[in-house]
C-alpha cells in the first residue's frame, strides 16, 4: 500500500505531480510519501494491539530526519546501529529511552553515548561485548539495561545478502549457548538483563520463517523470564514488501509456484501474536523496510538513448552511487514514466543504465519498457528503503536530494549535495 499513484496518465505523489517535483528540485531526486510511512505505522500498531509491544523503527533503512520525526511523533522507538544514528533519533525529536542499541561491533565512544543518553537496552552480541559493556558501566556506577541477541539458526529463505539467522552468520549468540551465557551475565554486576532478542533477516515475504523462529525461541524465552525476571521478546525485524506488482497480483510464473499471499501486518499478526500472547511479555519489533520501502521513489531524467546489436540502453542520470540494490542484491525495481505516454505506444526491451563506469550500474536488464527519449522522467518505486542511506559519492557525484510530500505540501528534507561538499576535508 501507498500512495504513489497514475491519475490520468501521470504519477503522483500524494496529491502533487512527480513531474512538478522533478522540474523545481531536479533529479535524480528522491521522493518520500508521508501518509503512506504514518499508514504502515498505524497499521501495524493496530496489528500488534493485543500484545504490550513497541516497534523500534529500524533506521538504518531511512534516517532522513523528516522520516524520524514522523515516526517520533506518533510513539515510535528505534533501532540504532551505531552512535550517529542515534544523535539522528535524538536531533529528530525520538525518545532515547525508546531506543535498542544493536549491532556487532559497537566502540568505546558508542556505548559512552548510548549510557548517557539513556537508551532502553543493548542488543548484545557477543561474550566480548557484554563483558566489555560491564566494564563501561562500572566505571560510571551505572547498570546497562542489555538484551542478548540470539542467532536461533533459522532459515529466512531470502536473498543470502540479507540472511541473518543462521550459524553461517556472524550475528548473534548460537541458540545452544544462551542459558548458560544468561547466567554468566546475571553474575556480571553493572548490567540488568533487560530482555532476549532474535532478527532472522530481512525482505522475508511469508511468515513460516518468523513462526518457526518464534517456536524454536518460547521455551527459552520462558525459562529466562522465570530465571532472570526478563521483560521483554524483541522479534527483530524483517517484514518483506512488494516489489513486483506483477508477483502479488499472480500474473508471475513465479507467483503461480509460489501461491503465497503478500506479507501484511494482518497476516504476520495472525500467525505471531497467538504464540507471544501467553508469554505475559513485552514484545519488541524492529522494522525497517515495510515502514519505509514503498514510501518512497527515485526520479530519474533520461539523458541518452543508445542502441547496440540486439540492445537498447536507456542511459538515466541517475546511477549505482543512488541506489545500489540492483547492483548488489540483483533486486528488482518498479519502472514507471512520470508521464505516460498517448495508449499505443510499444514497449521496447531495455536496460536502464547510469553514467558511472562499471558495467554493474544498472537499474533493470532488458525489461519491456515505454520508448525512452532524452527529457523524459522515470521514477524508481519502493526506493525509500536502503536507498538513499546507501548512496555513495562515487565517481564524485554528489548525492541526491530528498523531498517529503505530505498531501498538497512537498519541501525538501535535504538539500542536493554540491561537489564542494563532497571536498570538504581534502587537501593537496
Ligand atoms: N534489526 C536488525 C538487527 C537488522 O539487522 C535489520 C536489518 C533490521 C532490524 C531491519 O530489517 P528490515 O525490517 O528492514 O528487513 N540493505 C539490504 C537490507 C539489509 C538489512 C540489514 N539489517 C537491502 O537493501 O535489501
């Protein structure tokens, strides 16, 4: 569900043209939807309703402050990775005291400021780290609310990029091991074990996974809450999205075979809440992408048309340095004109491609697209998750700007980067 939509041959954001946005802020430019990301909030607080839970918005998918702000301003926690994001949290007006501190390889410095700052728990992941946390603590006579994360060995069936919760993994405490180390921890004295927490991957997009981890996990959840008083079941993150329209609407070969509706917070709710009900716990869950991921778009204006042999390359102005996922995770993303064109108009096989030198900057491989010619605008869907927060300089391009709409209003959340900026620092 957003709220990106064609009307009468023209997408929209909201209520405004995408076309009236690329034209004053230019391109490549990333277009966020505000009702949409306050929607998935809603809809999955309405989901998660029957149990004591609070969602910390996983925000290494989308830090832009605005984005912060929205959800700060409707209860939202966060999951942080690292001691920047969490001045992100606090300059966008989140509540620290909401926040779980995740990560392998947190420093000195990082979990300094996390004390200070008052975050709700630790997410530990290794014997080094908890031991090491103990030892910050004590010397500023403070006990560190932690939760250890443990790695239940389950397979998510996603891209193996993203796959967390298997021992080939370097995440997490292997499951085999956590009542021991619970009991090695309740002895260290400047730490309070606050609560257990699992994350098995991300874009899952049916919900046996999360079910099978969640299983495996009652009995030990249950037995460290009668042993060490433990509040709270953080069930990671993970909520898979629609990517291809075309696989949820059982157009696709693949979606025949598959015959598995999309994930939606309903049906996760449906097959999580009755397991978790009877711990009598607070349950924690850390989405990222199914807050963000279909909220946001890349605009992107095409530049040349080049056609080789058997190829058509429609060459964009925007690239890999703005967003890698094709590049990475072969991923797919939705390809729409911003404008389409008079009905008739064939489609023709192309591969839409960036200006930086490598043959991996790609944004599709001979996909049936409208004829392209140079001018036209294109939009990128489901960009507002690992986007942007993955865009690098690369080739010294400066990063794109990012907009917020909300309804009729738009204005830009961050500005476009100049090539000064991208030079600040460096000297002969
Ligand atoms: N919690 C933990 C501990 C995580 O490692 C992650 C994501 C999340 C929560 C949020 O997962 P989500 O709900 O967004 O699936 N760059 C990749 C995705 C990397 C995910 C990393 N961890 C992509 O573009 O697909």
């Amino acid at each position: 569900m957003h709220h990106f939509q064609v009307k009468k041959g023209e997408l929209y954001a909201e209520g405004v043209p995408v076309s009236q946005l690329a034209a004053t802020y230019g391109t490549p430019l990333y277009v966020y939807s505000a009702a949409t990301i306050s929607d998935h909030f809603d809809r999955l607080t309405h989901a998660l309703a029957p149990l004591d839970h609070l969602i910390c918005y996983a925000l290494k998918a989308n830090s832009n402050l605005a984005v912060l702000n929205l959800l700060a301003q409707r209860g939202s926690g966060f999951d942080l990775v690292s001691g920047g994001e969490l001045t992100r949290v606090q300059r966008a007006g989140g509540d620290a005291t909401k926040c779980s501190f995740a990560g392998v390889g947190k420093t000195r410095a990082e979990i300094e400021q996390a004390l200070a700052a008052n975050v709700y728990v630790f997410n530990v992941e290794s014997i080094a780290e908890l031991e090491f946390i103990d030892r910050i603590a004590g010397e500023k006579k403070l006990r560190a609310p932690v939760a250890i994360r443990v790695n239940p060995n389950v397979d998510a069936s996603t891209h193996s990029k993203i796959t967390t919760g298997t021992y080939e993994n370097k995440f997490g405490i292997a499951f085999e091991e956590i009542g021991a180390l619970y009991a090695r921890a309740a002895r260290l004295k400047n730490l309070r074990l606050l609560g257990v927490q699992m994350h098995i991957g991300s874009q899952i997009t049916e919900v046996k996974p999360f079910v099978k981890a969640i299983k495996k996990m009652l009995p030990l959840v249950q037995d460290l809450k009668t042993r060490h008083h433990i509040e709270f079941f953080d069930i990671g993150g993970g909520l898979g999205i629609v990517y291809d329209p075309a696989l949820a609407s059982g157009q696709s070969a693949w979606w025949n075979q598959q015959k598995t509706p999309p994930l939606t917070p309903a049906t996760y709710a449906a097959s999580v809440v009755p397991l978790l009900q009877p711990l009598g716990l607070r349950i924690l869950v850390e989405p990222g992408r199914f807050m963000v991921g279909n909220a946001g778009i890349l605009v992107t204006e095409v530049l040349y048309v080049k056609k080789t042999g058997q190829k058509t390359f429609v060459i964009v102005d925007a690239a890999m340095n703005d967003l890698i996922r094709p590049a990475f995770y072969e991923s797919y993303h939705e390809i729409v004109p911003l404008k389409q064109k008079r009905s008739g108009g064939k489609l023709v096989s192309s591969d839409l491609v960036g200006p930086i030198c490598e043959s991996g900057d790609y944004f599709c491989k001979d996909r049936p697209l409208p004829a392209q010619k140079p001018g036209d605008r294109l939009a990128l869907l489901s960009a507002g998750a690992y986007g942007f927060v993955m865009a690098s300089n690369y080739n010294t391009r400066p990063r794109a700007a990012e907009v917020l709409v909300e309804g009729a209003k738009h204005r830009v959340v961050r500005e476009r980067e100049t090539v000064d900026d991208l030079l600040r620092g460096e000297s002969v």
